[in-house]
C-alpha cells in the first residue's frame, strides 16, 4: 500500500493574505508599541545595540567619511536580522509565554541553517552597497581625497545632479531589492522554520500582492530610523524596537494561516 505524502512532509509556501489595507503599517506600529511596552526592559535592550550601532557609524564618520552614506544604507539593510530577537519576544507574547529575553538571544538557534544564511545575504548586501557609494563618490569628487565639506559642495553643485541623481537611483533599485526579499524573511524562518529560499520568495510575494501597505511600511521605517539617526542617536533605543515588535505584525498580517511554529 503506498503512502501519501502529508502536506507536513513537503510543506508549500505559505499562503499570501488575501485582505491588507493601507492603513495596516498604522496597526502594526499600535500593536509593536504595545509589544514594547509589555516587554519594558527586554525591547529597549535591543534599542539600545541599534543606538550603539548608530554611534558607531558617527564615529566613521568623523574619520571615513566616505563610508558613511555606505554603511548607513547597510545599517537599514541588516536591520531584519538584528530584530530577530524582537521578533521573538513579539512571538513569546501572542502565545502567552513567559517573555525572555535570554531566550530570545539564542531564538536563532530554531532555525540556524536558514537564518544564518539569510544573514550572510544581507552582510554581502551591505558590504556591496558600502563599497559601490565610495567608488560613486569618488567618481563625482575632483579631488582626491576630499573633505566632508568640499564633497557636500559638490553634491549641491548643479554640474553634479546628474550624480545625485545617479547615487539615488542606485541606492533605490538596491534598497528595494532587498527590503523585497526581507519584507517578512526572518519572522518566517523563526515561526515556521522554512527554508531561506522560501522565506525570501514569499516575502517577494507579499510585496507583489500588497505593494501599498508593503511600500508604507518601507517609508515609515526609514522616516523613524532616519530621522533618529539624524536628530539623535538616543531616539533609536525606543524606535528601533518599536520597528522590530510592529515588524511581527506585519508579518502576521500579511501571511496568511501563519500559524505559529513549535
């Protein structure tokens, strides 16, 4: 007598949810607030590697100035796997566990083939990216090595728009690329223990289903992350955790029957 295969044995990509409004980012940033202020200290320990992060980045800045635009953009594109452990904590809540932190810095653990290997996508991403804005800035500086300064008054100049316009469009067509292979990557790999391959093709999907929402939730990122590493670097101990708890959400929310993993 043969023996079917069950769905277990050769599980599919999880379903993309049918319903997502425009106004979803606004819930999801509701219930990661709630997150953060449920786990009180275990989200803002978090928040507080992203501010040391960000600190990191000033302090190149004062000496490699060059890189600092690079790893600015690549500070956003690892942004997923070092929320991983927020993620974690999000997912201890909604099924009533007890909320750890110690467990959540190993969550990793779960599924380490796929996440590792995710992590090592978005490592090489930002090194790429760090090292084709140097190579960008360089070919729009008339000097050698140029002063922060002397490179801002060249960006501004009008004989270099076509520059900027380069560097931004360059930046956009990478950012894009891999915030669409990381909408929901990582909560995936941790809840459900897929592989890397499906994760990154069902996050491409709920971009594709749900671009509005999807491409909302880009912006709102980079507006409360921008904005705190320009305004100040203290703002991250609170809104990068928010980012990473309404992450989860937004995950819940856009794949379908995401039943949680064991």
């Amino acid at each position: 007598m043969s023996t079917a295969v069950t769905p277990q044995a050769r599980p599919g990509p999880p379903p993309i949810a049918a319903e997502v409004p425009l106004s979803a980012p606004r819930r999801w940033l509701e219930l990661g607030w709630d997150d953060l202020r449920a786990t009180k200290f275990r989200g803002l320990f978090y928040g507080l590697l992203f501010a040391l992060m960000g600190t990191a980045i000033r302090a190149i800045y004062e000496t490699q100035w060059q890189l600092t635009m690079g790893l600015t953009a690549g500070f956003f594109l690892i942004g997923p796997f070092v929320c991983t452990g927020l993620y974690e904590l999000s997912r201890q809540r909604e099924r009533g566990e007890p909320v750890s932190l110690a467990k959540s810095l190993v969550c990793w653990r779960r599924n380490l083939g796929a996440i590792a290997f995710f992590a090592a996508i978005l490592t090489f991403a930002m090194i790429v990216w760090a090292r084709v804005s140097v190579v960008l800035f360089a070919l729009a500086s008339t000097t050698e090595f140029p002063t922060m300064r002397g490179m801002l008054a060249q960006i501004v100049s009008p004989e270099n728009f076509e520059f900027v316009a380069l560097w931004a469009a360059v930046g956009f067509v990478f950012a894009s690329l891999v915030f669409a292979i990381s909408v929901v990557s990582v909560p995936l790999m941790l809840d459900r223990r897929t592989d890397t391959m499906m994760a990154v093709f069902s996050s491409a999907r709920a971009l594709a289903t749900h671009p509005g929402p999807v491409y909302l939730w880009a912006l709102t990122i980079v507006v409360l992350i921008g904005a705190s590493l320009v305004l100040w670097l203290g703002l991250l101990v609170i809104t990068a955790p928010l980012v990473g708890h309404a992450t989860w959400h937004a995950y819940r929310s856009l794949i379908g029957d995401a039943a949680a993993g064991g």
